[in-house]
C-alpha cells in the first residue's frame, strides 16, 4: 500500500546522501541536473514500447539494497508480502492485483533513494510479477525529463534498457546517450540512482529519418520509435524529417489512433527493415496500409482450429500491429469446401464453444475434401479500413 507519510521520511533520508557526483562522465562541457522521485500508486503516465513485467522468483527480487540481499518477499498462491523496512520481515501484505508497496534502495556510492513497486498475480499459475511504479523527473533548459527503471533492476542508468521521456509527451524511449533539448541534439549521461543527470551539446554526424509521410493510414500516426545501438529517439514530431545522430535504425514501437479517437494499436518491428540513416541524408520507411493477416491452423478429423498466438497483423512495411483496442483482434473467420463458393462455415474468432477468446475451435459440418480459410478483420476501419488475410488450404 502506498503511503505518503513513509515517503517524506524515505525522501529526507536520501537527502542525506553525499557525493551526488557519483557516475558523472568524463570530459568538459558537461551541465548537471538534479532530479526527484516521483511514485505513481495509480496510473503510470508513460507509455513504454519495450520491457515487461519481472517475475517474482524465491524470497527476495534483485534490487539493490543495503544488505545486499535485495528486498525480500513472501509470496503466496492469493497474496504476497514485502519486507517495506529492509529487516528481512513481512511487514506489509498486498492481495489485490495492482497493488504498490515502497522501499529504500541503497547504492554503490551509498545513496539511498525511495522505489515503488506495483505487483500483479498471474491467476492461472499462482505467481507474481512486479514493476516499477515511480520515476525520477526533474528538467533541463526548462524542459521537462523523466527517467524511467524499465527494467525494473532499481538502476536507471542502463542504455537501451531502462527509459527516457523529453518534453510533454507520454511517450518514453529506451534511455538514450543522445536525446533532443530544446530542439536540439544533446548527449545524455545519468547516474545509476537516477538522482542526477548530465547533458551536453551533441557534435557528431547527423542525418534525418522520415517515418511520417510514407505511413498510410486512416487514423494518425501517434509514435515511432527507432533505435540504434545506445541511441533511440521518437521520430514523429514537429516536423515530418527527424535529425538525429547518423547510424542504422531499427524499430522498438509506435501508436496510431482514430483521427476522432476511439480507437489505438501499438506497433513493433516484426520483420520491418532497419532505415540506414547517413551524414546528410534522409531514410525513408514505407509503412501501414494495408494491413494483412496470417493465422496457423490445424485440422483433425473435421474440427478446426486455431491460437490467438498465432493470430498476427502486419503492415505494408513489415510492422506487427499489438494491444489493439477497444476490442482485441477476433477477425471474421469463412471456410469453404472444395470448389464450392457457399461457406460451409462462417463466424467470428472471439466466439469460441469453450468460451476463451484466444483460442478458437469448431467441427466443420458438410465439408468435403480441401478446405480454404481467410480471416477478414472489419472492426477497425477507422485507422486501417478493411484488412484481411491470404486464403490458406487445409
């Protein structure tokens, strides 16, 4: 449970902490901001296109604490307690799913600094996962900046792995060593706590990524985040061309909602091609419409079926389309027999006789010799029209 009383006495003993310096980078020019944590007991303000959940394993999650031993827990089929005081003891019992409990972390340069943990129950296999549920923010230039323990390893300063937001948007980056101040390019350094960070004046090569005017779609292209090596940036901005430092950029994750709203997905590589970005060039990315579906599906002795896993939507660029909503995507499902054109079988993915929506199965009555199967998606003509899948044999 969050308390807000605990984390004004978490927050003044790590303002006792020395040496703030800790992790500072070598070399001139660099300019230093401070930092404050911010817990988020409810709703995490930023949407981040990697990472997941950390599995709870055996009596303690790996975070760095003062004993060494990490913050030692005490789960259970229906409930999971929390050493909240670093002695060892349960001291706090958490059983609804989403529920948050606080800590003092201790690091290398003995900095101790809060971290709130959000924890979730997997029903089925009776375990738990945990991840963060707080942040540092602070700014730099008067812009804002947050950063984020993406993968919930209690450090911040891990490039490519943990993550970053600039600005006011919702949407985070994996933490990059180059991030756009003030509208220009700075190198980024931040110290393992996330307590404090470092930026100065990028002087590399650059060129520019043009993701916005080759993406077809009905609705509006939200995000798009590449990545290169230590570098990741969000190219939908302002402008169409995005500078950023030359190198070869793969994609991490984006949105695209309904021009009126209503409707979201989130996209992820998939097989999508890496944009080459050269000194004083623009790569381009094709992308979008229209979409296609590909399923897998089995058939024995007259039934047919299928998994949600294997249920995929992919754009013109390569691009996996994930988290679709308001609804999943339980696309329309027709099979015909041999060379007749009347379906012997029409419905709907979501409608499953043993009520999952995931998985899908039902006895193909009437069906003689090859069978042929598409599924044709109708539900989210607002961002992608009509999309559906090749015709596959069975």
């Amino acid at each position: 449970m969050f308390r807000p009383v605990l984390l004004t006495v978490l927050l003044a003993l790590a303002a006792r902490a020395d040496n703030p310096d800790a992790g500072k980078p070598e070399g001139d020019g660099w300019k230093s901001a401070d930092l404050a944590y911010a817990p988020c007991p409810r709703n995490f303000p930023f949407t981040c296109f990697d990472g997941a959940a950390t599995p709870v394993s055996g009596a303690s999650i790996a975070l760095p604490t003062k004993s060494g031993s990490g913050v030692a827990v005490f789960p259970t089929d229906f409930a999971i307690g929390v050493d909240t005081f670093g002695d060892g003891k349960q001291h706090e019992k958490l059983t609804s799913d989403g529920a948050t409990a606080q800590f003092m972390l201790t690091y290398a340069d003995g900095f101790s600094a809060p971290y709130l943990a959000r924890f979730f129950r997997k029903i089925q296999k009776k375990t738990w996962n945990f991840e963060r549920a707080g942040y540092w923010k602070g700014s730099v230039g008067g812009e804002a900046i947050a950063l984020i323990d993406q993968n919930n390893d209690g450090m911040y300063d891990g490039y490519g792995n943990d993550a970053v937001a600039v600005g006011t948007t919702v949407y985070a980056t994996p933490l990059s060593k180059v991030v756009v101040l003030g509208g220009a390019l700075n190198e980024l350094r931040v110290a393992p706590s996330g307590r404090r960070l470092w930026v100065r004046p990028y002087k590399g090569e650059t060129g520019k990524i043009d993701a916005v005017t080759g993406y077809k779609t009905q609705g509006k292209l939200l995000a798009a985040v590449f990545r290169s090596g230590d570098l990741a940036f969000n190219v939908v901005g302002k402008d169409k061309a995005f500078a950023l430092p030359a190198g070869r950029y793969e994609l991490v994750g984006g949105e695209v909602g309904a021009s009126a709203g209503g409707q979201k997905a989130e996209m992820r590589k998939g097989t999508m091609p890496a944009l080459e970005v050269t000194s004083g060039g623009t790569a381009t990315a094709a992308w979008g419409m229209d979409l296609k579906i590909t399923f897998a599906c089995s058939l024995d002795k007259g039934v047919l079926a299928m998994k949600g896993l294997d249920v995929h939507a992919y754009g013109s660029g390569g691009e996996e389309y994930v988290n679709i909503s308001p609804v999943k995507l339980t696309p329309e499902i027709t099979v015909w027999s041999g060379s007749s054109p009347k379906p012997v079988l029409t419905g709907n993915l979501s409608i499953c006789p043993q009520g999952s929506i995931d998985d899908w199965k039902s006895a193909v009555a009437g069906a003689a010799g090859t069978l042929k199967v598409q599924l044709v998606e109708k539900k989210f003509v607002k961002m992608f029209g009509v999309f559906q899948s090749e015709v596959v044999q069975k």
